[in-house]
C-alpha cells in the first residue's frame, strides 16, 4: 500500500573521517542497508532497512560505525505511545498480523531480579568448591516411591528410565529450520562435549546428527515433522510439544520459502511448502488423551526413554501439571512466557502466558500438595539468563533448566529480534548459505561449552555460599530464597519470605 509513515528506528552513524570504503558493511548487511556511491565516492545508507543487529559496527576495520536509536520522535502521548503508533500504521499499511521473534521484550516484572540468594555466614559456614566436592550432576524422570535394596546393597525397586545431566541445564528446543544447520552442529556438539542434552524442536533430527543421539531430546509436535521411528529412538528422551511459552495456544508456522533442501527432507515435506503445525495436537483433548500419546511413544521407544511434556506457563499452569504428571509423563517442561522464538505474533507473543517464576513455585507447590512431586521432574525455561537465573529456579523447584536465548547469544545473536525474516546476519536463525557459513560450528560449539563450565562454576560458587554441596539438596529450598520489593500475594505464590525475615 506504500506510505507507512515511519521514520526509520535506527540511524547509522558513519564517521567519514574513519571510513576507507573497504565495503564490508555492504558484504555483511543481508538487509542490504549499506551500498557504496560511485557519484559521491562515499558509503551511504538506507535506514529503512536496518534492524539494528550490530554485524556491520563489529566487523568494521576501522570502528568508523555506530547504530544509534533514532530520537526522532512523535509528540509526546502517555497513552499513545511510539511502538503502538507505528505498529497501526505497520498494520494499516499491510492488513496482516505482526510478527516477531525472540522473547517478549515489555517492561514486566522479572522476578528473578527480584529474588536474592542466601549465603552462610558463621554458624553453618560455607563451601570452597575449589577444594571439597560438589555435586552439580542431576538425573531427570520419574523417581521410585521408596528405595529397596537386596542383602548386597544393589537397588531392587525398579527405576524408570533416566537422563544425566552433568550440571542442571539443557539447551532448548529449536528446530532445524527456525536455526541453521550451523547453530544445530554447534549446540549438539556442546552439548555432547559438556553432557547435558539438546533438543531438535518441531524439524525433525538432520541425519548428520544421529551421531549425537544419546545427548538429544527429539521433539514430536502437533505437525508431527520428521517423526518416525529412527527418529524416535536416536534420542535419549522424547518431548511431546504441546505449547511454547513465546506463542501460547497457537501453532507453529515456517514459511515455505525456509523449506528447501535438507530442511525439507528433514521435516519430511514439500520443499517449498508452508510448515504448520496445527495449534492444538488433533488427538489430544484431554489428559486421557495426552496419556496415550505418551504410552504410544514409550512403546514405540521400548519403554527406554523418558517422555517429556512441554508446556507454556498459563493461568491455570498448577492444575494443567497435576494432570500431566498423572499420564505418565515422567518430565514436565514449562515455558515461560519471556521464551524465545523464531517467529510469532506479535499480539501473542507480549500479551499471552505468565511468568515462569510464578508458574514453577505454583507447580512444584501444587505437585507436592498432592503427594505426587516425584512423579517427575521439572524443566523450567522462558529467559534464564544466567548461572544465578538456574539457582534460583533450582530453589524454587525445578530439576534443571532449558535455555535458548542464552545459547544463541553465546553463538553471536545480537537480539535484534528480526529471526522472522530469514536474513540472520550471524548466520543462526536463517537457512540461506552465504549467511550459514558465518557461524563456524568449531568456534560455536566453543564458546557454548565455555559459557556452559561458566555456568557451572558460577553455581558451585553459589551453592558453596549457601554451605550446600549438591543441586539436589537445593532443590526446592525456598529457605534460601529472599523477596525484595514484592506484595504479600507474590511472596505467597512464590512460597518465599521478604528479605528481612
Ligand atoms: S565497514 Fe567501516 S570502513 Fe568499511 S565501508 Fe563500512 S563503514 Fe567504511
Ligand atoms: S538469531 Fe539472528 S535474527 Fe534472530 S535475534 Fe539473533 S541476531 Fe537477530
């Protein structure tokens, strides 16, 4: 329809004193914002088409690049604010719904911030994990009632199938597809380099990677791309996907421009047709349901492997759960609603779900009421950020954590929130070559296990403080949890007391 009447968001600030005209902004930027103007003999810019991913401001030799936020501004409006005014001409200008990607960026409460950690202070004195031992190990599934051994010690109960985790954290679900065939090589390599699991997401597992089966959660989603049995048993547990904490209630959708080659073959569908998977799963509508879908799923697997249930954090998350852990789900994962993702509605995405810190303390908490905690474990994901993110959800509950965002800023994302439109400048959410082979896997993979024994070190630090020295015998522990700057009723749902008491 034309006129969009926008100023653009961002302005490149190009030092000329500095610029040499080597035209790598214009090489790097798929956005094609830079070009170079054989009249003037300079670099300009088209503005227009920036989003702000910094790839041209890091690779540029002479550091002559800047992109600032413009301050061009509309007239100051309490009610009517920038973002919304731009977004109803964005909408009058297309007729269609706005998209996004990344995790809901709006000035919401982040409760993690809002939580501190206790440490020991002389009377229960603290542990030095440089010199004693320190647990960071968990193991995710179903745990038996009670423990029984035979007259040699050996266990007699019988144990339901496990994962080991080396330290309490999975990288999470993202498909091949959504991400390159690059950023999958790098996170199933760190993850089978650190021993903790990745998962393939909703595209199906790349033959390349049956290799790093045993450190790989395959994901079967409502569009049921790439399963099969091959698929099912390379992995080491299976996900069943009902809900995403970035598009709660609602489907999936990867253009068919993104379906070529081996991702199509992967997803087993045309190359060029769209990929969408269905809101619902069109054989689940209650928890009865739901419980087949597992059982099929643990027969076909042998009864080998852990079935995990993903779920976004929803109002009535608690009941949702209590109902999961009784299908013989052995691992519920639960979605937050800042997660990540390569593309959703935008509406969706900033207005639909709850925090994942109040989703979990309600779990656990409902979970334990009901004498059915050990029924399974809990995942928790949706912006962990850091080792104190994974502490502090441990505290409130969790067996471990699915982070996404966090990996890939560790492969180059730069937040620029753009995945939807293919052209990844780091060469992570996109599938055409020449920006693939940006993201080497070698140095990827790298810098995911160094961010991963970062972590780890950061926890056993933590946990040390707190004159704790295993993960389990922190899990849960609200005790070692404080609130700052919250209401009575969040301090309730989150089961913590105020700093203070
Ligand atoms: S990369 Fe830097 S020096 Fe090279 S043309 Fe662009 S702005 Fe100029
Ligand atoms: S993955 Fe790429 S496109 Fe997506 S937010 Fe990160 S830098 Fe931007």
């Amino acid at each position: 329809m034309g006129v969009d009447f926008i100023y653009p968001e961002f302005e490149v600030v190009r030092n000329d004193n500095r610029c040499i005209a080597c035209r790598v902004c214009e090489r790097q930027c798929a956005n094609e914002v830079h070009s170079y103007s054989p009249e003037r003999g300079v670099m300009i810019s088209d503005e227009t088409k920036c989003v702000n991913c910094q790839r041209c401001v890091s690779l540029c030799p002479t550091r002559a690049l800047k992109i600032v936020k413009s301050d061009c501004r509309l007239r100051e409006n309490a009610n009517w604010q920038d973002d919304t005014i731009k977004e109803i001409y964005k909408q009058a200008n297309s007729g269609g719904v706005l998209l996004s990607s990344m995790g809901n960026p709006k000035p919401l409460p982040v409760y993690w911030d809002r939580i501190l950690i206790n440490a020991s202070q002389v009377t229960n004195p603290p542990i030095d994990p440089l010199r004693e031992p320190m647990e960071t190990k968990v193991f995710l599934g179903k745990k038996p009632q009670k423990v029984e051994r035979d007259e040699n010690g050996k266990l007699t109960c019988k144990l339901e199938p496990q994962i080991e985790l080396s330290m309490p954290v999975m990288f999470s679900a993202m498909s091949y597809g959504s991400i390159s065939y690059n950023a999958h090589a790098s996170l199933a390599r760190a993850a089978t380099e650190l021993g903790i699991l990745y998962n393939t997401g909703e595209g199906g597992l790349h033959e390349d990677f049956y290799v790093y089966g045993p450190n790989t959660i395959v994901q079967v989603a409502s569009g049921r791309f790439g399963v099969h049995e091959q698929y099912l048993e390379a992995g080491a547990a299976v996900e069943i996907k009902m809900g995403q904490g970035a598009k709660p209630g609602i489907g999936g959708h990867l253009p068919g421009a993104k379906i070529v080659g081996d991702v199509s073959r992967t997803r087993m569908i045309p190359e060029g047709s769209d990929a969408i998977s269905p809101a619902p799963h069109h054989d689940i509508y209650s928890i009865e349901d739901l419980r087949q879908l597992v059982f099929s799923l643990k027969e076909a697997t042998n009864y080998k492997k852990p079935v995990i249930v993903k779920v976004a954090a929803v109002h009535n998350i608690a009941a949702i759960a209590s109902g999961i852990a009784r299908s013989g789900a052995d691992i519920i994962a639960i979605d937050g609603f800042r997660g990540g993702t390569g593309a959703a509605p935008t509406r969706i995405r900033d207005n639909v779900g709850i925090p994942i810190e109040l989703a979990l303390a309600a779990v656990d908490q409902r979970l334990r009421d009901e004498g059915i905690r050990g029924n399974v474990s809990l995942v928790v994901g949706g912006s962990i950020r850091s080792a104190a993110d994974v502490v502090k959800a441990i505290a409130l509950g969790a067996d471990a954590c699915y982070v996404a965002t966090a990996a890939l800023l560790a492969l180059g994302c730069h937040l620029c929130r753009t995945c939807q439109s293919g052209k990844c400048n780091w060469g992570i959410a996109t599938q055409r070559p020449d920006l693939v082979k940006r993201l080497n896997p070698d140095i990827g993979s790298q810098r995911l296990v160094n961010l991963m024994t970062a972590w780890r070190h950061e926890i056993m630090e933590i946990l040390g403080g707190m004159g704790i020295n295993s993960i389990e015998a922190l899990r849960g522990n609200r005790l070692m949890l404080r609130g700052v700057g919250l209401t009575s009723k969040e301090l309730e749902i989150l089961g913590i007391s105020h700093a203070g008491e």
